[in-house]
C-alpha cells in the first residue's frame, strides 16, 4: 500500500512520541498501532475486483488499496488475463462518525459531529441537528 502521510495522521503520531504517558516501549508501540488504525480509518479507500471470465457470477475482491491509480496499476501490472473493476470504498470511520460523532479535522470541537449535521437553521454550519445544546459548528 502507498499512502502519503496526511496532517492529521502525522499529528496523533507525534502526540503519542511526544507524550510522556507511555511506560515503556510496548505500550508506546500498541498507542501507535491503534492510533495509525484509526486515523487510516477515516479515509475512503479502493477495492479491486477481479474473475476470470466476463460472465462469472463471482468477483474476487482486494484492497484496501490507497488511490485508484493504485489500484489500476497494481491490476495492470498483476492482472493479466483477469477481468478486473475498481471501485471506492467509503471510510468506515466516516460511516460511524457521522452518528456518533469524532474528534477529528472537520467534525465539530463541541459536539463531534460532521458539519453537514449543523444544517438545521438552514445555514451550514449553524445549529446541530443532533445536539440541542451546539448553537454553532465549531471548526
Ligand atoms: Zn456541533
Ligand atoms: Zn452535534
């Protein structure tokens, strides 16, 4: 997988390097791979399906792969003889967040919700439609 390291990625990878919360470097290593886990989380992804023959009820899925050029060339350059689709696969992250909220680039500071959920007034980014309390999306 290729992935260029976004912002947000790189600082929950800094805040736990940065921290002295971590007794050893066990638990600073599990905090990494859970934190790396849920922020690679919140991306949309690309999934390739592949089969043998055009009219082969079953597709062969792969992925996540990090770009759709990604995806296409690994099945350029693998696939040969093969029928081959992308597709994208929305962030599961997202998918729950969008209910439950997160503490997240783009989601609201006070109430954790996606901005599209402070629509209710009409203004975007103006009262919350899940939260009495959040007058306001917060960035
Ligand atoms: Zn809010
Ligand atoms: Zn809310």
């Amino acid at each position: 997988m290729r992935l260029t390291p976004r912002k947000e990625e790189i600082q929950v990878v800094k805040d736990i390097l940065e921290s002295d919360e971590y007794a050893n470097a066990d638990q600073m290593a599990k905090a990494l791979i859970k934190a790396v886990a849920d922020a690679l989380w919140m991306r949309d992804w690309y999934g390739v399906g592949t089969k043998f023959r055009e009219d082969d009820p079953f597709w062969l899925p792969y992925g996540p792969f990090a770009s759709e050029s990604e995806a296409l060339q690994t099945v350029n350059k693998y696939g040969s003889g093969v029928v081959a689709r992308t597709t994208k696969l929305y962030s599961p992250g997202r998918l729950v967040a969008f209910h439950e909220g997160k503490d997240w680039p783009g989601y609201c500071r006070t109430c954790k919700h996606d901005a599209t959920w402070h629509m209710q007034d009409g203004s975007s980014r103006g009262k919350c439609v899940s939260c009495p309390a959040c007058k306001k999306f917060k960035k």
